[in-house]
C-alpha cells in the first residue's frame, strides 16, 4: 500500500470557524490530565468529544493485560460520536495522551443548530469521515506492517499533531520510547531496537523524553517499501 492511501487528515480549528462556534456554544469544555481516563471499556455512551487541545488515546485491554492501541485522537478530530450515535456500549477504553481539552457534546444541544443550518450536520459528517479514515489506516498498520513500518506509522501519525505546518519535514514529537511501543502494539524491546536502527540511519534524534524526526520522507519511504 503506498503512503498516499494512508494519509492522516487532520482538521483545525480554523478551516470552518461557523462549525467550531457551534461546538463551543453547545459544548460544556473538559480538562484532562496526562493519563488521566476519559471513559472505560463497556461505558455507556453519554455524549461525544471534539478534541481542542492535546491528544487522546483510544486502546483495548486483553484478558491478559496485552493494551492494544486502536487510534490516536488529536486537535480537530470527533471522538466517540459512533458508539453515542448507535447507543451502544464503549468498544475501547480512552485516555489523555497528553493534558487535553475537549468538548463534551450531545444531540439534545445540537439539535437547534443543525436544524437551522444542515451545512452543520454535513460538517460532523466530513469530522467522522476523517476518523473511519484514520481508523482504516491503523487497521492496516497492525494487521500488515512489520515493527519498522508500525513505528514509522506512529512517528508520522503523531507528528501530524506536532508540525507547525504541513510542510514542516523535521519535528520534535513529545514521547518516551514506551509510549511509541504502546502506540505501535509492539514491545518495548522491539521499538528501541527499530528506534535506534532510525537514529542510525540519521531519520530521528532520540532525546529524554522525546524524539526529533530529522528526515520525515525516509519514514515514508520505509512505509514504502516492500
């Protein structure tokens, strides 16, 4: 599967400034901390979330205690608008990333609006649009991709979050090594062996606490590959 079909769309604050007015005048504003759980596995769906700041984590917990990490939600993004939308039973369990706002959000709150303008019910459409998206990716990362091409995944994913432009090709993503293991389903063993073969290769600098991508297009380039 070549790059071009897995990319990460990423939608800001600024690109329909009437949806984003929509979202704060009929959302109640959260705060979570770094690991701090939104909801757990099995929850009821009481509302939904549009990320305003910071990361979530989306992931599912084994019998035996294996965490497997389905999607993560960043600035711009609908979270759990399928589950509140089906009534159904929460299929994974969330956490912040990172210190996160969010806006919580209902149908009963936005029914006002979308009745007076339906552009805003197209709008939610084109934000859950991005997310099946996203979730077909991960769905490849962990169902084809050797360890290599997974961190490279999450590396990429992640700095959608963290480019100050779309045309930055070098920049700093805020995590341990273990969280990109945790991120890209795979041990920490394995990630640092992958990490430190991409620092060899001068792709990333590996810092405390965080990793610099150096060369981003060698990180595609290794999605790529056969």
């Amino acid at each position: 599967m070549s790059y071009q079909h897995i990319q990460f769309p990423r939608y800001t604050l600024d690109q329909n400034k009437k949806l984003y007015n929509v979202i704060k005048e009929s959302g109640e504003l959260r705060k979570l901390k770094k690991d701090e759980i939104l909801h757990l596995q099995e929850d009821p769906p009481t509302q939904f979330y549009f990320v305003k700041s910071g990361q979530l984590r989306s992931y599912l917990v084994s019998d035996d205690g294996r965490i497997i990490t389905v999607e993560i939600v960043g600035e711009g993004r609908l979270y759990g608008l399928a589950s509140y939308a089906a009534n159904l039973p929460r299929p994974c369990s969330c956490s912040a990333v990172v210190d996160t706002e969010l806006f919580c959000l209902n149908y009963n709150k936005l029914e006002p609006y979308i009745k007076k303008d339906h552009q805003i019910a197209l709008d939610f459409f084109h934000l859950l649009g991005d997310t099946i998206y996203i979730l077909v990716g991960q769905i490849n990362n962990l169902s084809f991709y050797n360890a290599e091409k997974r961190i490279a995944h999450s590396l990429l994913h992640l700095g959608e979050y963290y480019k100050k432009s779309t045309s930055d090709s070098s920049y700093s993503l805020n995590y341990t090594h273990q969280e990109i293991a945790d991120f890209s389903s795979i041990n920490r063993v394995t990630a640092n062996r992958v990490l430190h073969k991409f620092e060899k290769n001068g792709w990333v600098s590996l810092k405390y606490g965080s990793i610099v991508i150096s060369d981003e297009q060698a990180l595609k380039e290794v999605l790529l590959s056969e």
